[in-house]
C-alpha cells in the first residue's frame, strides 16, 4: 500500500501526520541518502552531488513507497539537501540577502535580525542538541578550529565570509547557541551607505580623502553597529598599486585590490599547542614590507604593536574596537595596550596614542536598527595627561517618526589640522565639506 503524503513541509508536517510522524519518516529517508550516497562523489563538484543526491532521493521514496505532491517533493528534497550538503534548518536563511544575523538559542528557537529588527521563526527548528552541534561542526571543521567541553565556544566563518560564533554548554544554558552575522555577498559601495543615510557624500569625500593621504583610522562602536562594513568601506580608497595586509580572527574583509595578503589567527590544538595570536600577526606584518596594515579588530595586547606600527613609518594604518563613544575609544586602547604591557606608564600610553591615531570614526546602531556614523572626531595632541580631541562630523538627533530616527549628519565647520596633507597631494576638497558655505 503506497502512503499519499501531501501537505505544508514548511510547517513541520504533512497532511493529517503528526509532526512527531512526519519527523521520523524524515529521519528515516535521510538516513537512508546518507547510506546510500555515492561515496565516490567529489564535493568539489557541487553539481555532480547535487545530481547523485537527486537520483537517490526519487529512488528511495519509491522503495519506500511514497508518494508526494509535486510542491511537497521539492521542498522535502530542499530540506534533506540542505542537512546533507549545507547548514540544515537556516540554509534558506543563509541565502535570504533580506536577514542580516541569525540567532540559534538552542534547538527550538530561532531568530533573525531583518531591516535592524529581530523577529522570532516559530516554523524553523532543529530537532534536539545533536542537531545544532552537527551543523556547528560542519561549518567550523574545514576550519580547523573545535567546540567541545575543553574549548565550549568558538569563532570562525562561512565561506562568503560571514560571522560565526558558537557556545555550547557547559557555558551556554539553553544548549548550542550559534550566531551568524552575515556578509553580503556584494560588499556595500560608499553609495549605499548613503542611500541607507550612514554617512554623507561629503563625509565619504572627507574619508576618502583621509585614506589616500594615510591618515591612521580607527573605527569604533557598539556590537552590530557596522564597523566592519564600514571598514570595507574605507580599505576600498586604498589605491591599487599598494601592498595591503590583513590580520583578523576569523577573515572577513573583502577588499578588492590586487595586492593583498590575508592572514588569520589560529587558537591551539587539543593539546593546547600551536595558538597563533593577532598580536603575533601584526608583529610579523611589520616584516612583510607593508604599506598598509588593517587589523580587523584590536581586542587585546596587539593594540601596543599597532600603534607602535602607526608610529614608525606605517601610516595609513586602519582598525576597528569596541566602545560606547570616541572618548571611550581612547580609554580602551589604553586598556588594551595595558593587557600587552603593564609597565608602560599611562602618560606614556595617551603620548602613544595622540602620536599615533589621527581619525576616530564612531559609528552606532540606532533605537530604529538603522547604521549611522554618528561622529568623526580628530585626535589632536596632547594637553597636560589628557588626549585632545575636536569633532569634524556629528549627528544630531531630532526625535522619531512612524518608528524611525530623525536627525541630520552635519559637518561642524572645523578645519582639521591635517587639512594641509589634501593640497600636498593635490586633493581639493571643497569648503562645504567642512561646513563653510555652500557648494
């Protein structure tokens, strides 16, 4: 007797199954392609997977005597392919450019962030722990990197570049928790920046700019705000013939000249051995010849070594670090540099950092989820134990409309100090830029 299942996959069942029922014939399908698969399938061949995937998916099903509506056999092969060759319940969120995050809080919930807001999918699930934990082992393994009881959380990337990070109990609570910041799979243009209303297009001018002369740039702000974007951003001002180096924890910038060499930390093995540091990366970067370092986040003792390169010939040098505003910005560089060396006295830790850093540029997530660079700010030297600072660019916020931020990005009419570096290299901003009549 031939069963006729048909009904919403999407919803978890079909027809007048139980959920529970339509769980196990799932399993059992699946576990059957697994067997079945032909081991001899390359998976650097996606469509030959794809295709011997297919063949034993249809010859299964008629073993086993199912019969599908054509709708329900598609998104029932969409879901056993998505176990078997992507990442399981959020492949679809994967591929959705609409969602920008996606949070995993242990088996049975799921949220993402879309258009700066988190939503709830009450439709998308994993079946228990095992479940959460094989799709984390499946995106970290080609990385070499673990998450187990010794080491319960970790970082790494897709392929595209995307965000990872896993927690894993004894520490996590809930069970796996997996969180995937996601990249766009076209890097964002100064355009849509400011179509998104992030910055202006004098500020991209001023920015654009600032890179070319090789100012020293941090770009700082709160989890999410968008500082790696941003920062994308301004490593595509960085002209072609120069040689970039990268130093990240788990690679994500997508720059685009042809002469870039990336490299990425690396945590230590099961035996605790063979850890290699960003601090350890940026202090063999300074022998690689650069003309630019960009370190994609000072978190740690490499704050010292960055700024040691900022000031010792190379300039230009880009970064991005956690803070609540561009006054904090400094005060945690003086915390990180104090975690790579605690000798250093604080005057001589700010002396490092006025000499140092020339452009804090402070980006924050708005109560609306929108990006904004809400301050460019110059570092201008010292007063006494005190960094001074002066702001070239604000946003000032008006209130709110139909749940939305309103206000303006506005240049604060100061000329910046290094305003003198532009006519040197023969880049002519106009006065407006500043704020100083119109163009």
């Amino acid at each position: 007797m031939r069963a006729n299942l048909t009904g919403n996959l999407s919803n978890g069942g079909l027809g007048g199954l139980r959920e529970a029922s339509f769980e196990e014939i799932k399993r059992k399908v699946q576990t059957a392609l697994i067997n079945e698969l032909n081991p001899k399938a390359d998976s650097t061949q996606p469509e030959q997977v794809e295709r011997v995937l297919e063949e034993q998916f249809n010859r299964i099903l008629n073993e086993q005597g199912y019969t599908l509506s054509r709708n329900d056999r598609d998104q029932w092969l969409a879901a056993i392919r998505a176990e078997i060759l992507g990442y399981g319940p959020i492949d679809a969120l994967l591929r959705d450019n609409s969602i920008t995050e996606i949070m995993v809080n242990g088996p049975h919930k799921v949220y993402i962030e879309q258009n700066g807001r988190i939503h709830e999918l009450d439709h998308i699930k994993f079946r228990d722990d095992d479940h959460v934990m094989h799709i984390i082992e499946r995106i970290i393994s080609p990385l070499g990197r673990r998450c187990d009881e010794s080491s319960p959380y970790v970082d790494a990337r897709l392929p595209d570049g995307s965000r990872v990070n896993a927690v894993i109990p004894p520490i996590s609570l809930v069970g796996p928790v997996l969180t995937i910041r996601k990249f766009s799979k076209t890097p964002l243009q100064p355009d849509d920046l400011v179509k998104l209303g992030t910055l202006t297009p004098g500020m991209i001018d001023f920015l654009k700019a600032c890179v070319e002369v090789k100012l020293n740039m941090v770009v700082s702000g709160g989890t999410g705000s968008g500082k790696t974007t941003l920062l994308n951003v301004l490593s595509g001002f960085i002209p072609e013939g120069e040689r970039v180096i990268t130093i990240e924890d788990a690679a994500e910038l997508q720059l685009r000249q042809p002469h870039v060499v990336r490299m990425e930390s690396r945590p230590p093995n099961i035996e605790g051995k063979g850890r290699i540091t960003v601090r350890d990366l940026v202090a063999n970067a300074l022998r690689m010849r650069p003309d630019r370092i960009i370190v994609g986040e000072c978190r740690g003792g490499e704050a010292l070594d960055m700024l040691q390169a900022m000031n010792t010939g190379h300039e230009g040098s880009l970064t991005t670090i956690h803070s609540n505003s561009p006054r904090d910005t400094l005060r945690r560089l003086e915390t990180l540099v104090t975690m790579g060396e605690s000798q250093i006295p604080f005057k001589a830790i700010r002396e490092q950092i006025a000499s140092a850093v020339h452009l804090i540029v402070h980006q924050e997530r708005m109560a609306d989820g929108s990006r904004k660079i809400t301050s460019i700010t110059e570092v201008i030297g010292m007063d006494g134990d005190v960094v001074n600072t002066q702001q070239l660019f604000v946003f000032e916020q008006t209130g709110m409309e139909n749940g939305r931020v309103v206000g303006r990005l506005r240049a604060t009419g100061i000329r910046p100090t290094f305003a003198d570096r532009f006519e040197l290299a023969n880049i002519h901003l106009h006065p407006s830029v500043f704020g100083f009549g119109h163009r």
